[in-house]
C-alpha cells in the first residue's frame, strides 16, 4: 500500500491519484500526489529554483492557506474525533501563523510574489480538495482517512521545501526565523498527522 506519509521528495510532481490497496476496502483509500516516491533521499527533479525573499514568503502563504483550506472543508465532516480535531487546530494554528507572517511582511515592507513553485504548491490544494469533495469522493472513515493523508502529505510536501529551497535561500534575518518557526511548526502537525493515520490505516478487530 502506497502511503502519503512518505512523499515528500517530490516538490514539483503534478496531480493527484488515488491509491486503494488491493484487496482493501474504500476505508483504505488514500490520497497522494502522482510520481515516483523517492528511495535513497535524492530525487532527479532538475536544478533547484532560485526563490527571493518575496518569493519566500509567498510559499510561507500559500502553505498556511492551504492548511486551512483543508481543515475548514475537511473538519466538519470528518467522523473521526480525532481527524476532526486536527483539522480544526490546523485552521486555527495555520491562520495565527498566516497573520504572523503578514504582520511581519507589512513591517518589513515585503510585498509577496507569485513563483511556479508557489502556484504548484495551490495547485496541489485545490486537487486535493477536488477528490474530497468529488462524486466519487470516499465517505465515512474512508472520508477520515483520505483527509488525513491529504493532510499528513501537504505538510510534508512543505517540510521538503523548507528545508531544500526556503531554509537554505531565505536572507532577511526577520523572515528567516519566521521560515525557521513555521518549519519546526510543520514538523509537529507532520507526526501528529502521521499518528492519526497510522491508528486509522490499523485493523479493526472483528
């Protein structure tokens, strides 16, 4: 079974597939980006983007604005109490950290700029949620679980940027620690995200 947990290597893979596993139940259905998951830590993906700073901070948007896409549409209909609870703390913490950053931009005087990778990055979102709320759209604990690996996937989709393109071409010392803060902040959603999906993908007893 292919599992979204592990496709952070590909920044730039475009669509989105769903994945059954043979012989699972649609409760098995789970959402992940098309493209071959990396194997050895290295990914052949072609130069990596120069980003400036405006750039940065558009990605650093986009990011918490997807979160929160998909935890105000998922959240409400998630049958899970756990699935539901993540999502309504992804809107809450992911639109603190939104107005952080633009309270930060303002008084740096950074105006945020467009880049392909950002406009990727709302590509993949907006996929995302066309499957969740598709006609064929996966119901009930289904339902939770695709949520979840849509989550669990945009989050690490994001650490993989930060830390390979965001991290090491950020300059405003300002806008650094922001990068640096949203960062450990992904990194704690990514294993709280990794719990809830791993407890779902379990077996229920007969």
């Amino acid at each position: 079974m292919r599992i979204a947990r592990f496709m952070v290597g590909m920044v730039l893979a475009g669509g989105m597939a769903v994945a059954v596993a043979p012989g699972c139940s649609n409760e098995s259905v789970i959402i992940e980006p098309e493209g071959t998951p990396i194997t050895d830590g290295t990914v052949d993906a072609g130069p990596a983007p120069t980003l400036t700073d405006a750039q940065i901070a558009r990605v650093l948007q986009v990011a918490n604005e997807g979160e929160v896409l998909l935890g105000q549409f998922g959240g409400p209909l998630a049958t899970d109490t756990a699935t539901r609870d993540f999502n309504a703390q992804m809107v809450t913490e992911h639109t603190a950290a939104k107005q952080r950053l633009d309270a930060l931009l303002q008084a740096q005087g950074i105006t945020p700029e467009d880049s392909p990778l950002s406009l990727q990055l709302q590509t993949e979102v907006q996929q995302m949620l066309t499957i969740l709320q598709g006609p064929q759209a996966p119901e009930g604990a289904a339902f939770d679980l695709a949520l979840m690996s849509a989550q669990l996937n945009a989050h690490a989709r994001v650490a993989f940027v930060g830390d390979s393109l965001l991290g090491p071409q950020v300059t405003l010392p300002a806008l650094t620690q922001e990068v640096q803060a949203e960062r450990q902040q992904v990194q704690l959603h990514v294993q709280e995200a990794e719990e809830i999906q791993t407890r779902l993908l379990a077996p229920t007893a007969p």
